[in-house]
C-alpha cells in the first residue's frame, strides 16, 4: 500500500474561509473555519422533569447500597473502605452508602481549563463550552482507495495529521485507529509520542494499567515543559474510563482513576449501557444504571483527591433486538444525551456525549444517524465530544472520508452556535434604503463588504446547478471529502517543538522501551 501522503489531491477548490480571516488555514482548496473553540448560546433541551431527574438520581443511590458494584482493584477497594462504603469479606462487592455518595458531589469542578502544549491550544471544559475530539480506539481503517484493514501505523499517523489539519477538532480523544503493527507493550509510547511532535493539542492516554498512565502524565509533563507541580495544578491530559456495564470497575480502569486523581488530571467515567444488553431495556432503567456507574467513580475520584477534574460520560443507546449489534443514532440514543446532559448539570459537572453511527459504509446512514447523535449530544449541553469525526460501523472503524464529513458537520454546528448579530450594521436599513421595491442586494455596498464571509462555507456541499455538476464529473460527496483529505496530508506541517522537548521525549521513550514498557496480561 502506498504512503497515503504520496497520493495525489484533486482539483483546487473555493478558497478557503480560514484563508480569508486570518486563520490556521491549511490549503486554499479545503473551506475552514478558523480556530477557536465554541460556546453553546442556547438553553439545553430538557426531556425530564425535574421529579424525573431526581427519581433516577434515588433510584441510582438505591442501585448502590443494595446491589453495589464489584471493583476488581484490591487497592481502589481498600481506599473505598477508609471512605466508609461496605465492602463484602473475600469478594469484589462494595456497595456505596447514599451519605457517601453526596458528600463527594460538589467538590470536583463545574469547569476547568485542559492544557496544551501550545497555549493557544488549550481548552475550557465545562460551562457552555465545546470541545470536539477525533474518532478514538477503533480497530480498523477505511478510505475509498485502500478498503478496510486492520490498523497501522502509517494509518494512525496520517490520522493525526488530520487532527493537527483541521481546526475544528480541538484534541485527539484517543487513537484514532489501533496501529496493530506495534507491540501492545510499547504502543502507548509511541502513539503518544507521535501526538506530541505532531500535533500542539491536547491528547488522551488510555487507563490501560498503571504504567500506561504514569507514562502518559509523563509525557504530558515533557511536552508542556513544565515542572511537576505545575503539572499537577494544571490539568494537562486527560482519560476515558468505561466500566464495565453492568456495575464492575475492572483492575486496570480503578487504576487510571487513582493515578490521575492524585496527578489531578481529568477523569472522564463513561459507563457503556446499552439498553436491552448490558443495561435494562427502558431508558429510565439504563440511564439509572449509567448513573450509578458514574457516581461509583465519582467517589472513588473524590476519595483519593477531592477537586479532581471529573467529567461525566454518557453513551447509553439500544441495541438492535434483532441481531444484538448495538445501535447509534436513534431516537433512544438522542433522548438519553439530552438526559445525561440534566444528569450532569444536576451534580455540576462537565457532560461528555459523542457523535456515533452504525453504518458499515459513508452513506446516508452514516450522514444521519450522525445528525442526530450530535443534536442529541449537542442541545444536551455537551462539554466533550467524543468521538466527533471519523466513527463508523459502532466503532470498528475509523474511515478518512468520514472525519472529512463529520468535520464539514462540526463547523456547521459550531456556526450555528455562533449567536445572530442584531446591531444598527446588521439590520442593514441603508442597504434597504439603498434597493428599495423590486431591486436585489447582490451589487448593493452592504453586500459587497460582507459577501466573501456571510454565509457558512461548506467543505463538501455541492451548490451548483446540475448543469455545471455534471460537466464537473458529477461527483458525489465521498469522492469530495476523500480528495479533501488527501489535499489537507499533502499540506500538513508539524507544529513548532522545543528542541529540548524533543530531545527529552525521546530519551524518555527510549529508556521506557528498554524498561519494556507496560505490561500486556491483567
């Protein structure tokens, strides 16, 4: 297979919005927003009451005390018992007292800053904050040239050069696709190391054992040139822990939220409840079990460091009851975003949400059932999004065409957000003076200054006549956003590094390699 970088882009395009207003624009061929992260201007949609909100909030607390959860860490279990839980002579039960559980919220914060190695980079988390990550964790690559594999390394790596290219992902949010290609005891060190001198964002290690993590908060540290109290009063990385649905928290997961708890470095507790499968097959019942799930961490993350940054996941769908494959997408998916995000708000949190999808191909299916997670995630309020371009097939693959298309659909979100101006300039009463009955505003001065930035410039949007389309070729979007981005890899350049940065990662890269990295059976 060929280097994907060596392949040839496509014919130049409209020049580029990012271009235009002084932005990281990349190619004149590819319409980007500008950098900068949005806020949400609008009142989160409510599917819950507040007597509903509050009935999954008891009836998590009754989940607790009477069934609990089994924690597969002799450690985190023997924290939980300082704390006051019960935890059951020779077993993994611990269940949580209701008085345990509240005396924890409040302490980790409504909004904090995440750190980057580029200042300019940083993000706020919380509030009506946004902030949009690349798809993370799946096991194989697709674009229209090349098919579906297993993942690589030359594919991750042209994955991360995607999220450095494109504005509107402001962090990593993973790997993008596993490279296989590296042994699992060493992958962690290279893969973060690529994100380092790759990218200037923000990136995630995975709670994959101890080591992985103090590895990743390491590198953290290397990459922001900075001492480790300063690390440690300033969130610089950041971590997905799922449990394992229903109610357990494996050894290596406890591990990540104790580690990170005590480095002050941001936990994200996602419980995976798919109703009907690992969750009951209502929503109130899954989202009650996601609910405990989260509080369950919560404590965990407030006992070993109260004010720890603590976001909380929602990622409760439904299965498709017919063959068991999980489902994206639906109506189901959208309603339990917007009511993780009352859950969240309800204990003042940081929600994360993602942007997810079924389809085994970049079709129709893919286009909407990712319209609809988003605006289930988004008008739910959403902190983090995970997962916000590039999912496809319920997360075994991360397809090149598909981050293309989802980040034409983030910048139309983000542009939604962006409030309407309502000044003496905008309600433009001398252009209508000007016109008057019957003219147009195409030549009108009012026009001519703002045209070039009036609307939202799409990356993939076709808005010829179908004349001029079929003399062009009459293409269709996918063959768009694969020459999209083959055009943004043909462009890329790394960001700026410190060379004592460099040198310093890859000294430590190198002595944790021989040390043999981290360890791969639990």
């Amino acid at each position: 297979m060929r280097e994907l970088n060596e392949i040839p882009g496509g014919r130049r395009g409209r020049r580029g919005r990012a271009g235009r207003r002084g932005g990281a624009a990349v190619s004149d061929a590819v319409s980007q927003l500008p950098w900068r992260q949005p806020r949400n201007p609008y009142r989160p949609t409510t599917v819950l009451s507040e007597d509903a909100v509050e009935a999954i909030h008891g009836a998590s607390l009754c989940i607790l005390e009477e069934t609990g959860l089994d924690i597969l860490s002799d450690e985190a279990r023997s924290i939980l018992t300082d704390a006051g839980a019960d935890v059951s002579s020779g077993s993994a039960r611990v269940r949580f007292d209701r008085g345990l559980v509240e005396s924890v919220l409040g302490k980790a914060p409504e909004q904090f800053t995440l750190h980057a190695r580029n200042p300019e980079r940083s993000l706020n988390i919380g509030g009506t904050w946004l902030a949009c990550c690349a798809v993370a964790s799946a096991p194989n690559a697709a674009d229209l040239d090349n098919g579906r594999r297993p993942g690589n390394r030359t594919d991750f790596r042209n994955f991360v050069k995607l999220i450095q290219s494109l504005n509107i992902i402001h962090l990593s949010g993973g790997y993008t696709v596993e490279p296989l290609d590296i042994h699992p005891s060493v992958r962690h060190l290279e893969c973060l190391s690529d994100f380092v001198t790759m990218t200037d964002k923000v990136f995630h290690a995975y709670s994959l054992g101890r080591e992985r993590i103090r590895d990743g908060i390491e590198i953290a540290r290397i990459a922001r040139g900075i001492d480790e109290a300063t690390l440690d009063r300033e969130p610089s990385l950041l971590t997905i822990v799922n449990s394992n649905s229903p109610l357990m928290l494996d050894d290596p997961m406890c591990g990540g939220i104790i580690e990170m708890a005590r480095r002050n470095q941001v936990v994200v507790l996602t419980p995976f409840t798919l109703a009907g499968a690992m969750a009951p097959v209502t929503l109130a019942g899954a989202l009650a079990l996601q609910n405990a799930e989260t509080l369950a961490g919560l404590v965990l993350s407030q006992t070993v460091s109260p004010g720890a940054p603590f976001v909380y996941g929602g990622f409760t769908s439904n299965v498709d009851m017919k063959s068991g494959a999980p489902a994206f997408g639906t109506p189901e998916y959208m309603k339990a975003a917007l009511a993780g995000g009352q859950l969240a708000r309800r204990y003042r949190l940081p929600y994360r949400s993602s942007n997810v999808c079924a389809a085994n191909a970049v079709d129709a299916q893919a286009a909407y059932e990712s319209v609809f997670s988003l605006w289930g995630a988004v008008m739910g309020g959403v902190n983090l999004l995970k997962h916000g371009a590039g999912w496809m097939e319920g997360g075994l693959q991360a397809s090149f065409e598909k981050m293309v298309l989802d980040a034409d659909l983030l910048q139309m979100v983000s542009s939604f957000l962006e409030p309407i101006a309502v000044d003496e300039a905008a309600l433009a009463l001398d252009a209508i003076r000007e016109v008057g009955p019957g003219g147009h505003f195409f030549g009108a001065a009012h026009t001519m200054a703002r045209y070039e930035d009036a609307f939202y410039s799409p990356m993939l949007s076709d808005w010829r006549n179908y004349e001029a389309w079929c003399e062009d070729g009459s293409p269709d979007v996918r063959a768009k956003a694969n020459q999209v981005w083959k055009t943004l890899l043909r462009t890329y350049h790394a960001p700026p590094l410190d060379p004592a940065v460099r040198e310093e990662l890859a000294g430590f890269v190198a002595r944790r390699k021989e040390e043999g990295g981290a360890p791969t059976d639990f």
